[in-house]
C-alpha cells in the first residue's frame, strides 16, 4: 500500500494496530475452506455505475449448477464464512457493500442497497456454476440488502430470509412518536465509522485521529471487544452533545458519514426524503417468497410486523400468498431478553432458513407449505399461537384508565384530576432495557425509577388470572405543557407480586414517546400554546406477553427516555439545531371529560 505523507496519515505502525483491531476479531469466525470445496476470494463484482464490490465466493469442488446463497453485508464479508453451506451443495457468496471493507465507492447507509443488490443477484445467476436461482439470507442491516434488493425486484432472486430488519421507514426506523431513536442512530454510525475505508486507507491524520477520537488508542481496540466498546464510548459521549446535527466520531468515516446526520436531522421536516427506501410504502413492489423473523424487543420489531402486514395486503401475488413471519420476545441479537426467560430466536430462524431454503430453490414441497402467516411466541410464558393476523384473530380490544387510585376499567367520574411533574432536560429519565441496540435491552427491572419525581405510576389491581397482550399498545392522554414544545413517553410494565422485603419487580413489556410539535406527524410541525389542553396518542409498538395471575400491569408516564430518544429541549428552536434547554412543567388530566387511558388486546 502506498505511503501518505505523516499529516495525513497515521504512522504505519499505528495503522497496522488498529487495522487488526478492526479485523482480527471478525476474521477469526471465519471458516477455512474445507477439501471438497472451492473458494475464490474478492472477486470484483461491477456494478451498473462501474464501481466494483468484493465477493468471495463458496461452491461445491467439481462441475455442476447449484443454487445460490447471498449474504451482503457492511460487517466485513469474511466474518460469515460459507464452508458449511457450500458443502451442502449451495454456492454461497458474500458480499462487501459498496464503499465498506475490499468493496470499492462510498458508503452512504441504505441509499445504494437497491440497484447494488439488483445487479449481485443478476450477476451471480449469470455464472457457469449456477442455476440461476439467488437465494439472500441475513440479519439486520444484512436484511436491508434483502428489502431493498427484494423492492427492486431482481428477475433472479427466488426468495429472502430476513431477520430484525430495517425497513427504512421513517416514523418508524427514524423517528418513531416525532423523536429521534438518538442510542441507535448515533452508536451504529460510530462503530461503522471507526471502521471506514477512510479509517482502514490511512487517510486520517494523527491531530484529526485524536481530536475526534477524544484520545481513543489504536491499542485499545486491538483488546478484546475493543472496537465494540470503544464506539459504544464514543457515542456515548456524542450523544451528550449539542446540537444533534454535530457530526462527533463521523468525521473520521469521511463526507458521506457525516452527510447522514445531517440527512437525518433534515428527516424531521422532510419525511419524503425516505419515500424511494421505504419498504412498508414500497410494499406493492416486493414479488418474492418472504421469510421475516422480527422480536416484540427488537429495534426493528413494529416495523417488521408493518412489512408483514404490508406485503399480505398489497405485494405481488408470489409474495402476497408466500410471506411469513416469526414474531417473539426477542432483543436485537438473541437471547437472553434481558430478565425475561426466552427460547433461543437464532436456532429457530436457523431451522426455519432450512426449509425455506429447500422449499424455494428445490420447488418441491415441504413443511413450510403448511406453516401458520404467523407463529408467535408468548413472552412470560412457553406459549405459542398460530395466526394469520395482528393483533391475533379473536383478540378483544381492551382498556385501562387512568385514575387517583392507579388503573381501573372504568373512568374516573370526578372532575379536575390530574398529575403535574417537572421535566428538565438536564436530568431525564433514564433509559432502562426497551428497544435499545447496544446498552442493556429487553426487560429490566424499573423498580428504582418510581421514585422520581418525573416518573407517574400507575398500577393495576392483581390479576385473577393470566392475561395474554397480544397487538398494538397505545396510550391516548390528555396532557399541558408551559413550555413552546416537550415530549411525553408512556410504557406498560409487568408488575410482580413483591417477595418478602424487597420491592416488587417492575418489568418493561413495551413503550413509546410522543413529541408535541410532531404529534400529527413528520414534516407537520404543529406547536401546543402554553397551558392548552390537547389529546395525544402514544404509540407503544406492538407487546406479545403473559402477565401471570397475581402480577399487575402498569403504566409509567414521563417526559423522557434517554438515549433511547433524544431528549426534548422544551424550546421551539428548530429540531436538530438547539443547543439551549428550559425545564417544562407537564400535566396529564385522567378526570370524566378528559379520560386518559391505555390501549390493547387480549387475547383468552
């Protein structure tokens, strides 16, 4: 590799360090090639615009056409290894995206996994050891490659197996409630920075290197997990920052990096910049068997329902009659789902790939032909259900209001009731397991956050008996604030029967947010006057989850949920640019004209 001048570049040796840091721990999963195949490594595949991605490529030894496996990942290609499945008679490809790794261009996230993945599938089906039939596999953003290389609709592709996937759906992906999903965003572009082409071309300069690394050493992500935790410190810091659109450890990934926050930012008042990627709005599009496995704990886990949903309603007719999903009390990456007790999601996606697999590049009929639309997994409990729709057939709506004494089924028939607390934006509540990608996730235990005077409790009687939630949770309030704009979060929580000297267990099961100045919507900016009554909703996603005999449900009400989401400034500054906060005073009414209450279905 040629030598850049020292301002530059970082000294060669540094560079070797960190290079290896990025790499060794992935290389090391990789699979050596085994005796009875054959394996090519970075082939330079072209694209439709001459940029050439690197692929390497597993197949069986000898002559022969087989199907084809394709992985496109921005993760380091070499880390998946193919030998098993090559050995099994597949070829299997996997494939640096654009700009990432020993692929060429710029990575700009999701913007060139269309016409990138059309032309891989294309591609590999046009080879001599081939048959034709391309078959993607994958999880995460290894599953946007699958959306959008599906929403293009490459003539080749036989099928896709996608797990917690990202639709690029803005209300949802984004800015789910009006409010940035800041933990998610801001960690994965950090990691993803850190190990750029930019980063891995000795393109940083040393001054540059220290400044936005805030004196992170190439040493320190050569330790075990260092890059991993070295970008989760990163962000951290970052996310502390204001105003939002400031780029922090992006700026080491380049141009395109820091252009995505600034993309992001603009997401608030412009909404459609995402229409072209948006799966769910793109649905009628999709003519391909689809295989969805999505957690009710997952980043990703409303919106792969959606995108179930959608496709069933409007996709073409080989996708419409062939798609299903396999929806559990899972996190973002496996099990354990924090406290709560879960089967093991990677080996039932595992054994579910299988048959799908066979069943869509064989032809031949399998069990999959006789799979439910939907096999969902209880949480709390061992329970299964088969269903073809959500919230499940025969789910009967439910609600809880809100009221002096907690939770009840009847509203309250007083007048004036209410519940005030003061939200200030330099201590908010803090984020606690939920739908987080890289701090503690799934249920945690809230118990200590009831104390705090910016958290309402609300709680139910005991249960007489197991209660199955199952579908859309909402909260629908009736709230005041004295600031120009706040937020207000909502969760329902699964409350223990307390043990003998401790304080009850209190469980998360969902939860949600809602800013004002968005409450209608993204790019429908709407302020509340100071001391306005209005009615909102709180979109808590999807639960599927037991509450045992004796326990109680529980709604927490607050201003904040961070990093989870941004926080609120209670400013009117344009979102994105703020850098100054106030404190707001907020109120939530629950009398009989004002009935605040929580929303969902149960399932007997």
């Amino acid at each position: 590799m040629k030598k850049l001048p020292q301002k530059r570049a970082l000294s060669a040796a540094i560079l070797s360090v960190l290079v290896a840091a990025i790499a060794l721990p992935l290389a090391l999963r990789a699979e050596d090639a085994r005796p009875q195949i054959t394996v090519q490594r970075n082939v330079m595949v072209p694209m439709r615009d001459g940029v050439r991605l690197a692929t390497d490529i597993y197949r069986p030894a000898g002559d022969g056409k087989y199907p084809v496996m394709l992985k496109r990942t921005p993760y380091m290609k070499s880390r998946a290894g193919g030998s098993a499945l090559a050995a099994e008679g597949w070829v299997v490809a996997l494939q640096d995206c654009r700009g990432r790794f020993d692929s060429e261009g710029e990575f700009s996230p999701m913007k060139n996994e269309g016409p990138d993945g059309y032309d891989a599938v294309e591609w590999l089906a046009a080879q001599p050891w081939s048959d034709g039939k391309v078959f993607m596999s994958g999880e995460s953003y290894d599953a946007v490659t699958q959306v959008q290389a599906a929403m293009a609709n490459p003539p080749h592709l036989t099928a896709v197996a996608m797990a917690v996937a990202p639709t690029v759906h803005p209300e949802l992906t984004f800015f789910p409630g009006g409010q940035a999903r800041l933990e998610m965003v801001q960690t994965w572009m950090a990691l993803m920075a850190l190990s750029s082409r930019r980063v891995l071309n000795r393109e940083v300069g040393m001054a540059e290197w220290m400044q936005v690394t805030r004196g992170v050493r190439p040493l320190d992500l050569l330790a075990p997990g260092g890059l991993q935790r070295e970008g989760e410190r990163l962000a951290a810091e970052w996310r502390k920052r204001l105003p939002l659109r400031d780029p922090g450890p992006l700026r080491v990934g380049g141009r395109s990096y820091i252009e995505t926050v600034g993309l992001m930012m603009d997401t608030w008042y412009h909404p459609e910049l995402w229409d072209a990627y948006s799966a769910i709005r793109n649905a009628d599009k999709f003519n391909v068997p689809c295989l969805i496995f999505a957690g009710t704990f997952d980043i990703f886990g409303q919106e792969d329902i959606e995108l179930w949903r959608a496709i069933r309603e409007r996709g073409g007719p080989k996708a419409r009659e062939n798609t299903y999903l396999i929806l559990g009390p899972f996190r973002h990456g496996g099990a354990p789902c924090g406290d709560l007790p879960t089967p093991d999601p990677w080996k039932i996606m595992a054994d579910s790939s299988k048959l799908w697999r066979e069943r869509w590049t064989t032809g031949r009929p399998n069990e999959v032909d006789k799979w439910p639309k939907l096999r969902l997994i209880i949480g709390g409990t061992d329970r299964e259900m088969q269903t073809d729709s959500w919230p499940p057939v025969g789910a009967k709506p439910s609600k809880l209001y809100l009221t002096e004494d907690g939770l009840s089924p009847d509203a309250q028939k007083s007048d004036e009731m209410s519940r005030s607390f003061v939200y200030d934006p330099s201590d908010p509540c803090p984020t606690l397991g939920g739908c987080t990608l890289t701090i503690d996730n799934g249920m945690r235990n809230h118990a200590r956050l009831v104390n705090r005077p910016d958290v309402l409790v609300f709680d139910g009687p005991p249960l007489e008996r197991d209660m199955i939630v199952a579908g859309r949770v909402k909260a629908r309030l009736f709230i005041k604030t004295d600031a120009p704009d706040t937020d207000f979060t909502a969760m329902l929580l699964d409350v223990y029967p307390a043990e003998a000297g401790k304080e009850a267990y209190r469980g998360n099961v969902c939860d949600g947010v809602t800013m004002l100045r968005f409450r209608k919507g993204l790019g429908r900016e709407d302020f509340v006057k100071p001391g306005e009554i209005v009615e909102i909703e709180i979109d808590l996603w999807s639960a599927a989850h037991c509450f045992k005999k004796g326990h109680r449900l529980a709604v927490h009400l607050s201003s904040s949920n961070f990093p989870r989401f941004a926080r609120n400034l209670n400013t009117s500054e344009r979102c994105g640019f703020g850098s100054a906060a106030r404190k707001a005073v907020n109120t939530v009414f629950f009398d009989k004209t004002r009935p605040s209450a929580i929303e969902f279905s149960v399932v007997d």
